[in-house]
C-alpha cells in the first residue's frame, strides 16, 4: 500500500546535527513549510505534466551567449544573464551565479529555464544556462554528446565559470536529467565542485525504474514518444560527424528512451549495456559522496520519476540533504491556481532557496557542516 504523502520533508531527525539543514529550510525557504495544493482542475502528475508544457508563459529573457572549448576539440553554448544592472551586487566580481542544467532535450529557451532565470535575476544575481552539446544551437564539432553519467562537460564550465569569478559563489540548479548529471557531479568532486550548494527538480532517481515507467502504454504516448523523436532530430542534425561512430539509420528507428539508449548513448560512451549506463547514471546511491548542501523537490505522481525509486531511506541519514516530496505535481509542473500560467511553486521554492543560500551563507554552512571532513 503507498504511503499518502502530504508535503514532507523528508530530513533525518537522529541529532539536532543532522536536523539543522531542516530548520534552516524552514527558516530561510516559507515554501518548504507549505502545503502544496494543486490546481483544482489539474490534479493528476500527467495533466500536471502536459498542461504545464502548454500553458505555461515564457518570461522574455536576452541572452549573451558563449562558446567555450572542451579538452577533446568540442564546444559548449553557454547564455549568460550578466545582470549588469544588480543593485544588490552592484561588483560583478562577486556577483553570485546561478548555474542550471536543463532536462533531457531542453536547453535555455524552456519555459522553466526562462522562469528559473527571472527568479534569479530578480534577486540581483548572475545565470548561466550549461547547454548540453548538440542542443544549445552550436554544431557538435567531436562525435561526442552528453549522458546523465557523463560529468566532464559539467567539470569544464564550472571551471571556466569560477576561472571568469573566483571570488563569486556558484549555485547549481538541475532540472530532469540535468540534475541527474548535477548531482552525479557534486558526489564524484565533494569539496572540490567549486559549488556553494545545488537544487534539483524532478530527478529520475533510478534510471531503470525511470525507463520502466516511462515504457507504460499511456507514458510512452504521452511522453516517451515525443522525447525520443526529439532526441532522434538531434542525431539528425549533426548526422554528418555522428555517423562516424554509430550507425544513424538504426539509431532513427528507436521508438523509446531505453531503446535511443542502447543503440547511441551507451555505445557512444563506452558502457557495455544500456543496463550498465543506467546504473552509473542513477545517482540516488551516490548521495552519501556529496558534501555541499543539497535541496531535492519531486513529486510522488511524477511519471517520469517513480516513488519507488526515491532515495528516501539514503537521505535520512544524510545531513545535507533534503528531499522535499509533494503529493502531486508531475514533472517539472507543479500549478497552482486556477489558472496555471505564470509563476508557480517550483518557482517560489527555487527563489527562496537560492537566495537562502546566498544571503545566508555562513548559516547553512554550520548547518550541513557534520557531513565535512
């Protein structure tokens, strides 16, 4: 029988140690004390999912973008929202930055891309959007793209961005996928991520379980279809360098994630089965290796992500980090209101903590300072 979830954070209370990134939270984030109540005529994780793709406004935000090189001669698009203009931080040297990673097709035109951004900037900070190769707009210049376990790409912007600011904290904020690889990152450099803190939203916890989920009847029409032929028009456009170490044709005809998976991405990066790369990419096991505080909002009725998969047992031992879960929500959806258009919880919670952790720094430092050392 599942459990019923209400809006629980979900912090290990086994010393007043690990308890305080909670009261933290509770403090410095209002959001995490709320009760989330969908909207009225949106209540299931699928309606919450698809109404949210097609209702939700698109904040204007202008760009300046970036191509930045890779050790092994491929590139990078990166758009930056310098916020020149930022009264609160006025130095652009110690400007905070927000650096977010979308989901699995998305790049920095998503609608909660555009909104993550607002937020941010609203509070005087600095964005930057990490596209993943192949998908920000640049031509892939290496036959090579990304994948949830793959973090190096991740490594050379985050020392690029600190290389440009060294003296300006840095924020990680991962959507989907893009917070699979976020987290897979903060476990593989601990206190060497160059991050003050990271936020994900919606991470599928067990790539397997995810896949599995996604491969039911009504997920595969809905969503599973539509991101594998998004997935398939990328390998189309740069068709030319990628037909060197996969065969195309065969890729094309993939009519699921899993099966894009097996033919391209495990392939691509070396890994002997797709079952061996969902493995490596699932980071819910790999928790216990992160050291910077950490804030995780999913949804239990999230077809992309199922509850089962929730690393809810490994996190109540963790002290930093918090994995708030909502009844309701679906990904990357979370509406409320009647009429569901702009701003959102997702978005109010991001807000929140991202300032939090800029704002109180020192604080949350001592309260996720067990895990140190």
């Amino acid at each position: 029988k599942k459990k019923k979830l209400n809006h629980l954070l979900l912090q290990a209370c086994f010393s007043p140690q690990i308890d305080a990134f909670g009261i933290f939270l509770h403090r410095h984030c209002p959001a995490v004390s709320e009760r989330f109540s969908p909207t009225p005529w949106c209540w299931g994780g699928r309606l919450q999912t698809l109404v949210c793709a097609l209702l939700k406004t698109r904040p204007h935000v202008t760009y300046r973008n970036e191509l930045i090189r890779t050790v092994d001669g491929g590139q990078i698009s990166l758009d930056w929202v310098d916020n020149q203009n930022s009264r609160p931080y006025p130095t652009s040297s110690t400007r905070p930055t927000v650096l977010i990673l979308p989901g699995l097709t998305g790049n920095s035109q998503q609608s909660y891309v555009l909104h993550a951004v607002r937020q941010a900037t609203r509070h005087g900070y600095r964005c930057v959007v990490f596209n993943n190769r192949g998908v920000g707009g640049e031509e892939l210049l290496t036959p090579v793209t990304y994948c949830a376990a793959n973090t190096s790409d991740l490594e050379r912007v985050v020392q690029h961005v600190k290389g440009l600011y060294p003296q300006a904290p840095v924020l990680g904020a991962g959507v989907s996928l893009g917070g699979m690889i976020l987290l897979n990152y903060l476990a593989r450099k601990r206190t060497e991520s160059g991050m003050v803190a990271g936020i994900t939203i919606s991470v599928a916890w067990d790539a397997l379980k995810s896949s599995n989920s996604m491969e039911e009847p009504l997920n595969w029409l809905l969503f599973n279809k539509h991101l594998t032929s998004g997935l398939c028009r990328t390998v189309t456009r740069h068709r030319k360098i990628l037909e060197k170490v996969v065969d195309i044709d065969y890729v094309l005809k993939a009519q699921t994630i899993r099966e894009f998976d097996e033919r391209f991405t495990s392939l691509l990066f070396g890994y002997k089965t797709c079952i061996d790369y969902y493995d490596d990419a699932s980071p819910g096991k790999k928790l216990p290796n992160t050291v910077v505080p950490i804030l995780c909002l999913n949804a239990a009725d999230d077809p992309f992500s199922p509850q089962n998969a929730f690393p809810v047992s490994i996190v109540q031992t963790l002290p930093n980090v918090a994995l708030l879960l909502t009844a309701h929500g679906g990904h990357i959806a979370f509406l409320e209101g009647l009429f569901p258009r702009g701003e959102s919880y997702m978005e109010r919670l991001f807000g929140q903590f991202v300032r939090a952790v800029f704002e109180h720094p020192s604080d949350i430092k001592e309260a996720c300072s067990a895990h140190e050392g």
